[in-house]
C-alpha cells in the first residue's frame, strides 16, 4: 500500500500454511516487521476477522505467528448476506468503520466493490489497508471454495 507521495506504508501478505486463513500487515524497515495479524472465521451464516495488532519489538515476517499472547484489538464482521462490514473495537465494540459491497456491481460487472465509512478520529490509512485485506482474504476464501 503507497501513500499519496508513492511511498510505501505497509504490504500485506498471506500466511500459506495456517489453520485458519491469516493475513500479515508487514512496515517498518524494508517492510518486514510484522505489525498487524488477522485471523479470519467462516461461519454457516457469516464471516468474522481478528485483528491482532503487536507492540514494539516487532515480530520479524518470517518469524512463526504467535499471537496466543495477544487479545484481538479490532474486529470485522460480515452480515449474513456478507454485503455489509463492520469494523468494531474489540472490547467496547465502539464501531470506527463500515463497508458496504456495491451489490448491482458484483452480478453485472463480476467485480467487487465497497463503499468504505470511516468514523471521525479514525486513522483513515489503517481502516483503508483493514479493507483490503478483507477482500483479499475473502476473494481467496471463495476461490478456495470455502464458502
């Protein structure tokens, strides 16, 4: 993910071997100290994510993913039909984001889109780099055949 300028902020990767689909946010010098990690569920009627975010210091990409010691920060949750995303505090469910799949899109062009509301006070590139990783982990569920 670039910032307005072209520089890199962040990169996102899959975590091949997992038991559950898992995703890294890698930043930080040559981009590869893991900072956020997110563990997705697929449930019958819907599918949530965990977002695991680490202190300082930082685990490095290719360490093993370890966040037993860690309580997940930030939670999204798909509707039952999946066309809306909340992006929710963990703990006091406070909601900072929501994003809604552009539905008409999907069935005549085959191609996702959302619309993305951030809440005031919430750092936009962060909610921003969520989302991504939210459909390319869904996108790759249903790839899988998953769903």
């Amino acid at each position: 993910m670039l910032d307005a300028y072209g520089n890199e902020i962040c990169k996102m990767k899959k975590k091949i071997m997992a038991l559950r689909y898992t995703w890294h946010m890698n930043a930080g010098e040559n981009m590869e100290q893991r900072r956020v990690t997110t563990a997705f569920r697929h449930f019958a009627l819907h599918t949530k994510c965990y977002v695991y975010v680490y202190e300082p210091p930082f685990p490095h990409e290719d360490d093993d993913t370890d966040y037993s010691h860690l309580k997940p920060v930030i939670m999204m949750k798909a509707s039952v039909m999946g066309f809306d995303i909340k992006v929710y505090d963990g703990e006091t469910e406070e909601l900072y984001a929501r994003m809604s799949k552009d539905v008409a899109r999907e069935l005549f062009i085959a191609q996702d889109s959302y619309c993305l509301s951030i809440e005031p006070d919430v750092d936009v590139a962060f909610m921003t780099a969520l989302a991504l990783m939210w459909d390319y982990a869904t996108t790759d569920m249903k790839n899988d055949g998953a769903n």
